[in-house]
C-alpha cells in the first residue's frame, strides 16, 4: 500500500455530506488505499477497516493555539466592513476557518502512513470503483505535488496530492507551518488554503525546489470548475457550494461538453 486519502469535516459537515464522502470511498475506493479522516470536535458514527480516524483539534494544539489567537479578529474570520460601516463575508479573508485544512495537511505530511497522500475535499462523492493506479500515477518520477490549476485564479484544491518522500518535503511543510505559527500569512493578498499553497508551491518551483503536475492544464478559458472537467471527473463528483449539495451533484452547465450525471 503506497496511497492514503484523506480529509476533514466538523460534526455539521460530517452529517450533511462527509458521511456520504466516507460511504462512496467505501463502496469504490481503490483496494489497497486507506482513508484517514480528521474530525473536529466530535466522533463520527460510521466504522470501517478502510477509515482511520484523527482527532484534528488533539493531533494539531498549534491549530487551537492559531485560533484562539486570531478568533477575535473580523477580519481573520472573513468579515469584511464596507464603506458603510456594515459587515460583509469574504472567504477569500477567512483564515480561521481554513486553517483547519492546512494544519490536517501538515499533520499527515510529517507523519504520513504511506508515500503518497491525497487531499479529498469531504463534499466528493465517488461515483464508481477507482483504478489501483489511479491516485499514485499522478506523481510518477520526482514529481512533490498535483494539483487542479485555474487561469487567472488561484487552484482549484477540493483535489491535492502530495510524495511525503520527495527530499524537500520537510521544506514545504515548514514554510507552510511558519507561514501560520507566525501569523505572517496575513501579510499576504489572501488568506485561504487555495491561495497560500498557489504561493508555497511556486515560490519552491520556481527556485527549482519541487517539480509539480497541474491535472487541468489542458483546460482553457477559465473554467471555473476543473474538477469535473479533468479526468477525476470520470471517477468523482465534487459538490462544491450549497446548491451543488442540494442537488447532489454538479451542474450540468459546470461542464466543458454537457453530459448526464
């Protein structure tokens, strides 16, 4: 076994979409590939010998130590005022919540159960059996990191994977770690997972640290949802954003060519 997914998911989350994540994976996950699953505050009710379950918030006391710092700050919660005096939500600002994401990350990458480990977001379904290969041909040869590119955006990460044995693995996980620790993400134009680990990543390519392998590259003309788009979406759903989630699976106009879901 050389592949662990994982992901996150608080006990609202966990009710509302993460428990059917944990059930497709159940039913159509590769074999041979574990899943690790960090909970928030509670102890989810679904047992499998495919699942290992985390308690985030006790594997991670610098990501307590991270919130109860900046909880009482508007603005590192995403609540922006406005000219008016009034106060609006701007996630791309909402570091507090998003920080849950990064420290799971940090936390499997320094002690990973396997080389490989990919980052699920808890809103995928998995719609029918994924291929043994699958996740780890993503990273073949030196490659450190894959990831859902954008034009003109930040990445896409509902999908992240990473080679724990890459030998600047340590580096990006302690520029990560400071980047939080030290509050100095706030220096930065935004402050959520997505756009931080675009700044890690290319900081370290571009000074010849890590080699990575952008899935949706081929996709042109900023498509918005490169997901479903790639060809994870032959495996995979990502339900992102509250409509997506009633309706139980992404739109149809959230494809390049229309297909039947």
């Amino acid at each position: 076994m050389d592949v662990t997914v994982f992901t996150t998911f608080h006990e609202k989350g966990y009710i509302e979409y993460g428990k059917a994540m944990l059930q497709s994976f159940m039913q159509h996950g590769p074999r041979d590939v574990r899943l690790v699953a960090y909970h928030e505050d509670f102890s989810p009710d679904l047992k499998s010998d495919a699942i290992t379950y985390r308690d985030l918030h006790r594997r991670c006391p610098n990501l307590l130590k991270f919130k109860q710092k900046f909880a009482k700050f508007e603005l590192a919660n995403g609540l922006v005022r406005n000219k008016d005096g009034g106060i609006v939500y701007d996630y791309r600002y909402d570091a507090v919540r998003f920080a849950n994401k990064i420290y799971c990350v940090l936390d499997i990458l320094k002690e990973s159960p396997t080389p490989y480990v990919f980052w699920l977001d808890a809103d995928v379904l998995i719609k029918k059996d994924i291929p043994e290969r699958f996740f780890s041909d993503f990273l073949a040869e030196d490659i450190y990191t894959c990831f859902l590119g954008r034009e003109h955006m930040y990445s896409e990460c509902g999908f992240v994977g990473y080679n724990t044995k890459h030998v600047n693995n340590a580096y990006f996980v302690n520029i990560m770690q400071s980047l939080y620790d030290s509050g100095d993400l706030f220096s930065l134009k935004e402050w959520h997972d997505s756009f931080i680990y675009d700044v890690v990543r290319k900081s370290m390519e571009e000074a010849s640290l890590i080699r990575s392998t952008n899935i949706s590259a081929h996709l042109t003309g900023g498509v918005m949802h490169p997901f479903v788009n790639s060809v994870l979406g032959e495996y995979m759903d990502h339900l992102k954003g509250p409509k997506r989630k009633a309706t139980g699976a992404s739109f149809k106009e959230d494809y390049i060519v229309e297909k039947d879901n």
